[in-house]
C-alpha cells in the first residue's frame, strides 16, 4: 500500500460550503435522488442532513441549484459559506475528502493486471485498463485535494498503458503472405474471443477480399491448419503492426487503405479495441456489437449480426465517385 502522504491545504481552503437539507419522508425517490446527486457533486456528511463541500464557484452553483430542487419538491434546503479559522479543524475537513483509499483500490486492480500479459488477449486487458481510466477520471474529477497517492495511480496506469501498448502493437517484421499468394477461396482463422478487430477483419474478408472464404474460430490453444490464412492474433499473416489494429493493417497490406469508408471503419475498430482519440459513433457500434454477442447462440450467427452493422456503416459512409 502507498505510504500516506501528508495534506496540504490549498488556497482558500478556509472557505466551505454547507448544505442542510431536509426531504420529505413520504417520497423516497426524490430523496434518493438528491442523496445520489449529493453523493455525485463529492460532498461529504457531517451529520445527517448536513453536507460539506469545499467552497468553488461550480460546488455553489450545483449546491443552490439542489437546493432549489428540493424547495420545489416540498423539503427544505439552505446553502451557507462557512469560514475556518482554525488550522486543526481546516485540516480536520480536508482529510474527510481524502481519496487514497479509492486510488490504492485502483492501483491494485490497474497491477494485477499484469498477471494477464502473454497470456490473456491483449485487447481484453486494453478494455479493462480503458474501465480503470475512466475510474480514475471520475476519483480525479472529485479529488479536491491530491495527494502523492493520486500520482502514484496516474503512474501504475502510464505503465500499465505501455505495457498493453507492447503487447498490441508488437515491433518488427509481420509475417505477411508469400509472394502472389491467391486470396480467393481460402480458409481464414482467428482466435477466440471475437470483439471489434477480428469480427471486422471477417467482414471485411467476406465482403471484400475472399467472398468464399471459409472462416475458422480458434480457440487460444488450438493451431491454424497449415493452409489456412490467419488474422488477429500473434504470429498470424495479418495481426497488429506498430500502431494499427489488425483491421487497420489488412486495409494497409492490401491496398484498400484508399477507401474513405473502410477507412472510416478502421478508425471505429480502433477505437473499440485500444481507445486513444474518441470516435463519435464507436459508442453506437459498441452497442451494437454487445447486443449481437448477447443474442447470438454461435459465430457463425455472431458474424451474420455483426455483418449487418458494418454492412450499414459502410453504406453510411460510401460516398460514389463524382462523375
């Protein structure tokens, strides 16, 4: 566990604000939700009824706006600027807002990850550490006083960022194909789980490069048959270059890079597999993705869901050559 560091106040530390409220007890709901709302804006309690924030311009803001709510839904609610005077009691506050306890947990989780590294998909690990991020981004957002133990997580997820980052974009040469190597009506194999990369590259095959392809599932211990072509995992003829995802690579070796939708696409796939600059849509395809994971019984099922998707993103993005 990181060693405890010691707080220092910030400036105009002295100054809090106080909510005290008081909801009707006959409407649970809107009681829940103003506790939740509370809860969201980082306040803590000093008894029940009364909630403490540090005093910002936007904490003001959200208390009053609250407290007009409540007032509207028959409670009672009064926002006071409090001024401290006293060293012990400033720094008696101050550590009621501490958050190490909640970046150690991260920490630990954002570690243990390791565990993983050579052996588990290298995307799947991408995804959590993206969940671990985002964690941190919620504890940073409500951090009001940082201590070494936020570093000290920001730190363990720059690791851990780079070591996934190893693992999915391994250097030097890829495998490739022989030269003049026929695409056409070949085996095709990847490896088990399906997400974004590898369910895009067999749509991509199918509708693009090998319409006869026969597509094989492996799971993580089996062999490709020594005639078959593989995608997305390591050792494969199309797997991740240095800074693409496999879908991403198979556009570049295979000249269909200049295609502004496949393109498009690749940026989605991107984004799903190992985030880095956000996409508006992938969101939406996300959705999608989950849903036919959920739905279907078998891949092949999977990839008749997952192909309609990029069927319709690819028409969606289509622009026919201008005459």
């Amino acid at each position: 566990m990181p060693p405890e560091a010691s707080v220092e106040p910030s400036p105009g530390a002295a100054d809090w604000l106080l909510c005290v409220a008081s909801m009707p007890a006959d409407d649970p709901a809107t009681r829940m939700r103003v506790l939740r709302t509370l809860e969201s804006l980082g306040t803590t309690v000093l008894r029940e009824g009364v909630y403490l924030l540090p005093e910002t311009e936007a904490n003001r803001q959200s208390l009053e706006t609250l407290a007009e709510y409540i007032v509207k839904t028959h409670g009672a609610a009064h926002v006071l600027r409090v001024s401290v005077t006293s060293p012990a009691q400033r720094e008696a506050f101050i550590r009621l807002f501490d958050r190490s306890a909640r970046y150690e947990d991260l920490i630990k989780t954002v570690e243990s990850l390791s565990i993983g590294y050579g052996q588990s998909d290298p995307s799947a690990i991408a995804r959590v550490l993206h969940k671990q991020r985002r964690e941190f981004e919620a504890i940073a957002a409500l951090d009001f006083f940082p201590t070494r133990t936020r570093e000290l997580a920001q730190a363990a997820l720059a690791k851990a960022d780079a070591a996934v980052r190893r693992l999915l974009f391994p250097a030097g040469p890829q495998p490739g194909l022989g030269a003049g190597e026929k695409l056409l009506g070949r085996t095709w194999a990847t490896r088990k789980p399906l997400w974004a990369d590898r369910l895009a590259c067999a749509w991509l095959i199918r509708r693009f490069i090998d319409p006869e392809a026969r597509l094989l599932w492996l799971d993580k211990s089996a062999t490709a048959p020594a005639d078959a072509i593989g995608f997305g995992f390591e050792g494969a003829h199309f797997t991740n270059s240095e800074d693409r995802v496999t879908y991403e690579q198979m556009l570049a070796s295979l000249k269909l890079g200049d295609n502004p939708a496949l393109a498009k696409i690749g940026g989605i796939v991107h984004f799903l597999e190992i985030r880095g600059a956000t996409v508006p849509e992938a969101a939406g395809v996300q959705t999608l993705l989950q849903g036919a994971l959920r739905r279907s019984p078998s891949e092949r099922d999977l990839l008749g869901e997952v192909e309609k998707t990029f069927d319709l993103l690819y028409e969606a993005y289509f622009e026919p050559a201008k005459r």
